[in-house]
C-alpha cells in the first residue's frame, strides 16, 4: 500500500513516539498529523470504521479523549514490514475515565503507511470498543 519505504526503526518510531505518545498525552493536532487527509480506520473487532483524518478520525479521537482523560499504552511488540511500509503492534492499554473507572486490554493495530503516515489502521481490541 505505501509508495515509500521506511526502515523499522521509522515504523516503530512512528507508532510509539509519534502516535501513541500523542495520544497519551491528548495531543489532537500531533495525533491527527499522523494520518494521510483521506485515512481510514477501523476497528474491526466492533466493526467500526471511521474515515477522513480530519472528519471522522477527528470526532472519533475527540469523543475518546474526552471520556478517556488518563490512558496509557505500553508493552510494545511490533512485526514490520519494510517492503510494504505497515507494521503490527501488540501493546497493552490503561484507560481511566473521567468517574475513575478502569478499562484494561490487550490490544493490535496494524498500520500501512504512505508517504510517511497512516494511510489505513486495524484495531483487534480484547475489550470494549473505546473508540466509537
């Protein structure tokens, strides 16, 4: 799908400095960066898919943060793949909402990459969707 190559390093990067990182820190504009203007994501474990970074990605990062205000993702694993500019990350997830109730899960993304950003996401997450 990418029309570039990027080393593992960059797709690792990518996924844990720039992206989860912003996401941890309710950073939208940084998070939205990440993504291509006509990206899609879905989650697909809930049959969900959200298009457009600056649409439907957009409400759908700001509903989150607003429910989630204290989350964390860690644990990193990652399968790259260079020649086809995606990744894989199994990570663990930490989300606490506003009434201090805890959400806990072992999530993957798969990510595919153009030009340097997410073109299509995958969610598989082992609980709720808590990206609607």
């Amino acid at each position: 799908m990418g029309t570039s190559k990027f080393s593992r390093d960059y797709l690792i990067d990518m996924v844990i400095n720039r992206y989860f990182a912003k996401v941890d820190r309710k950073d939208l504009s940084a998070v939205l960066d990440c993504f291509t203007p006509d990206a899609v994501f879905t989650v697909q474990s809930a049959f969900t898919t959200h298009e457009g970074r600056d649409t439907g990605i957009r409400a759908m990062f700001e509903t989150f943060f607003a429910t989630y205000p204290t989350g964390r993702h860690y644990n990193f694993r990652h399968v790259g793949d260079v020649d086809g500019s995606a990744i894989a990350s199994q990570f663990d997830v930490h989300l606490q909402d506003a009434a201090g109730a805890e959400t806990r899960m072992s999530n993957c993304n798969f990510f595919y990459l153009e030009e340097g950003k997410f073109k299509r996401v995958y969610v598989y997450m082992s609980g709720p969707n808590v990206l609607v």
